[in-house]
C-alpha cells in the first residue's frame, strides 16, 4: 500500500467544501465513468463525508465541463464495491428516494475504496431484512450520522421501480415501524 505524499491545499479543500472540523482520510483523482477521458477530478473522503465529482450532463451530444462536487454524508453512502479499477458508489440522495449507481475510475486509487468501504460499514447500526408483500422485499439499516448519535434509517427496495409505488411504499413504512419497535431503536 503506498501512502500519498503530497496533502491538498487549504484552497483545493475550501473549493470542494471541506469543512474545518473534517480530516482528509484519503483522496484520489479519477473520473465518473459517464464523463470524457479528459474530465479528472478529486474524490475525497473525511471523517464525515465523501465529496464526488459532480454528474454532468451532455449537452447536444458534447459533454459538459466537470465542475464542482457533491458532498456525501456516510449515512446517504449505501454501498461501495472495488473492482479492476472501478470503484462502485450506491446513493441515496434523501431518505425513502431512488438509489443511483455512480461508477468512477482510477489509475490510482490509494487509500479510497478502503476508507469509503470502512466509513460506510462503520455507519451502520442495523440492517435487516424486510417482507414487504409477495415477491416484493427491502432491506432496512439505520445508520448512525457522523459527528451525532442520531440515527437515519434507510429502506432500499430490491427493485428499485417499487420506491415510486405508494402501497409498497405504506407497507414498508409499517414493517419499517415494526422493526423499530421490536429493537427499541
């Protein structure tokens, strides 16, 4: 495993929205597999967050600059896998919404899908398992969010067509609410 060198500077973190009560724990430069070869931008992890390229996107078949970057909570990080290269995100953006898949590449990645697979299991009081109707299940976890003992709870249907469906969606607010009761969280 080889250590980067070279830390970012105050302004490089103030441009991506560090804030001063985060520590940088590992950071790359890569890009969203959806973007031009040329678009390389800073993944970077901290104590609190995972700060993402922005997804841009194409404008008249041309794309669009990369600019910016989003700032991930861990408890809005719902997986991560690392493959050949290519580091998986699972997102979810609010509470109950639609997980989006976000794929970056890296020649060299260094410490970050480590440290973003670390904080996101970290995160993680509970995950369990729900039946919500037949052939129709979710996975429920609560997550603690970074710097506070609050607790998130996120449900992700198996298929992700079954969010936008309002009974599904009644019936994994009651077996969520169950779940709750029965572990007293």
């Amino acid at each position: 495993m080889r250590l980067r060198p070279e830390r970012l500077s105050k302004a490089v973190l103030d441009e991506i929205g560090v804030r001063r009560d985060e520590r940088v724990l590992a950071w790359a430069r890569g890009r969203d597999i959806d973007q031009p070869t040329g678009s390389r931008q800073l993944m970077v992890a901290t104590t609190s967050a995972l700060f993402c390229p922005n997804e841009v996107p194409a404008v008249d078949g041309d794309p669009a600059p990369l600019t910016g970057w989003t700032r991930w909570s861990w408890d809005r990080v719902l997986g991560v896998g690392w493959d050949d290269g290519e580091l998986r995100l699972r997102l979810q953006p609010d509470a109950g919404g639609k997980v989006r898949e976000q794929v970056f590449m890296f020649d060299d990645a260094g410490e970050v899908p480590a440290v973003v697979w670390e904080r996101v299991e970290a995160s993680i009081v509970v995950s369990q398992r729900l039946t919500i109707a037949e052939s129709h299940g979710a996975t429920a976890v609560a997550r603690r969010r970074t710097g506070t003992d609050d607790i998130s709870w996120t449900v992700v249907f198996d298929d992700s067509d079954d969010a936008s469906d309002d009974d599904l969606r009644a019936r994994a607010r009651e077996a969520l609410s169950e779940l709750r009761i029965s572990l007293g969280i």
